[in-house]
C-alpha cells in the first residue's frame, strides 16, 4: 500500500516535478482510494487498488474520459506516465493519477437538470459496442439463492439478517423485471451519488470511470432516475426532461428498463454478504454491513420503478 513517503516515487512516475507530499487517504471505495499528490505543479488525485489491477484493463477508459470532456462533462482529466501509460506500480502497488478536483460531499440532491445534461453528454460521447453486457449488470440472484443467503447470514447471527429476511420477498420480486440489455454503448455503470459529486462552485462532476462497459443507455438513465430522482416524481421528471433535451438517446418507458439498477442491487447485496460471512476483523465486517444496509436502506422493488415510470412517462 501507499505512504506518505512515496510521494516523490509517484510525482517522478507521472512528470510531476518539485517537491511532492502525498496526504491521505482522502477518500475510500470497495475496491481502492484516493491520496492527494501536492508538488510544484499543482494537486493531482492519486488512485490505489487494495487488490492489483490489471494495469492494461483499468486504461481502457482514458478514451471514454477524453470525449467525455470534449462534450463539456466535467470530470478530472488522466495524467499520463512519463512513457505515456495511464497506470504504473509504485512500492508493490498499482496507482493512476488524475488532475485534481475540490469536491463537494456525497448527496443524491444535486441539481436534477444538471445531472440529466451530464448524462446526456456523456452517452453522446459514447461509441456503441457489441461487446456482451457482464453478468453484474444484467442478471438476477434468483429466489432459492436470495433464501440460501438469507439462511447463511441467520446462522452466522449477521446484525443485518432480519432487515434481509424482511426485504427476501421483494427483492425476488422486483427481478421479475429482468430484461436483455438492447443497443448497448459504452456506459460508465457506476453512476452512483459517490461518483457524481458537486464541486466547490456547483457543478456536477462524474469521477471513477473504471467500472465502463457495455449497456443499454435506456438502462443507466433508469438508474440515475432513481438515485438522483431520490424518490420525488419532480426531481425525477426534470432529469428526463432535462437528459431528453441534452440530445440523451436513452429513454424510460417500461420496467424492463430498471433491469441494470435491479442487477446491482441483487450482486451488491450478494457480495456484501458473503464478505461479511467471510471477514475476520470486526472492522470489516462493519463496513461491509453498512454497505448491506444501504439496500433496505432504500431499496428498489417494483413500487419505486413504477413511481419513476408514472413520473417521466
């Protein structure tokens, strides 16, 4: 893992020159966080992974970032390696670096008009692919495997197994809605109130574009409905409107729309489970049951799709 002392290892990696002084961590997702590198040409953001990447794989988004920004998202641009690479490993660890960006904390009450400009910019940025859509996105848990769960969780005395047992029947049913995914384009697919953050003067900022790939853009517009929609019809309506009006080919019209929001939620909820079933510190297990608990927190079942659907049809 990175620490302050690398500062000067990853500043020279990237061409960055003067002093360097690396602070941080700043910020933490599931799978890495993010350092901020101070040196005498600025602040950058520095990513790490807690599990090595494959450092070709975690490049393919520069492009996608590049046109994102041609179409006015705004988003940290990529530093790139003194030999031109995206990613390098300093001290055993894999890290990136971005151009700096003061963001603002994590809320799903950003500016409803805003958030549907961005998206419609960034999937007009979007090239379409052929390339299969993963199963995260596009496939259910299943009824016999949301109980099998459910039952390991209970054995375990997980703190969160009653909130599952209580959500059991609604989350098999809101899969009902499962669908393929239909003229796929290269998506960002974790557009999440993590990922899409305020700056300091306002804007709507999209970061953490690793996750990109294949998917219907009908699909990721229904789940930015419901996450920055937060569940009031108006807030709902005016990203449509505003995602529509941006030149956003996507558009929400049925339930089988919800299907990658609903594939999410199932594969969120599976692996939150099965680590915390797993884990060996009770630290861990702690965070792995808020991330749980997010879910029956504010889940998506078949009334919420139809109250997105009521309000933008």
């Amino acid at each position: 893992m990175l620490a302050p002392g690398d500062a000067q290892e990853v500043a020279d990696a990237y061409g960055l020159g003067g002093t360097a002084v690396l602070t941080g961590p700043v910020a933490r997702g599931q799978l890495g966080q993010v350092w901020r590198l101070d040196t005498g040409q600025g602040s950058h953001a520095v990513k790490e992974w807690f599990a090595t990447p494959d450092l070709d794989d975690v490049s393919r988004d520069a492009d996608l970032v590049e046109a994102a920004r041609t179409e006015g998202v705004v988003t940290p641009g990529v530093v790139r390696t003194t030999s031109g690479a995206v990613a390098t490993t300093v001290a055993d660890t894999a890290v990136r670096v971005f151009e700096w960006v003061d963001l603002r904390g994590r809320t799903r009450r950003l500016d409803p008009a805003a958030v549907g400009v961005t998206l419609a910019a960034l999937h007009r940025a979007a090239p379409a692919t052929d390339e299969p859509v993963d199963n995260w996105f596009a496939t259910g848990f299943g009824e016999q495997r949301w109980r099998d769960l459910h039952q390991r969780v209970l054995d375990e005395q997980a703190p969160f197994a009653g909130q599952l047992g209580a959500l059991v029947d609604e989350l098999v049913a809101v899969e009902s809605v499962i669908e393929p995914h239909e003229s796929t384009i290269v998506c960002h697919r974790d557009l999440w109130a993590d990922n899409v953050l305020a700056t300091a003067d306002g804007r709507v900022c999209v970061v953490d574009f690793e996750n990109l790939g294949p998917a219907d853009p009908s699909q990721e517009l229904a789940m930015v409905l419901f996450e920055f929609g937060d569940d009031d019809s108006a807030r709902a309506r005016r990203i449509h409107t505003a995602y529509r009006d941006a030149g956003g080919p996507g558009r929400v019209t049925r339930r089988g729309h919800f299907t990658m929001l609903v594939a999410e939620q199932a594969h969120i909820g599976q692996l939150a489970c099965s680590r915390w079933v797993g884990a060996s510190s009770e630290s861990e297990r702690e965070r792995l049951a808020r991330w749980f608990l997010e879910i029956p927190d504010d889940p998506v079942t078949l009334p919420r799709i139809d109250r997105v659907l009521a309000a933008v049809g």
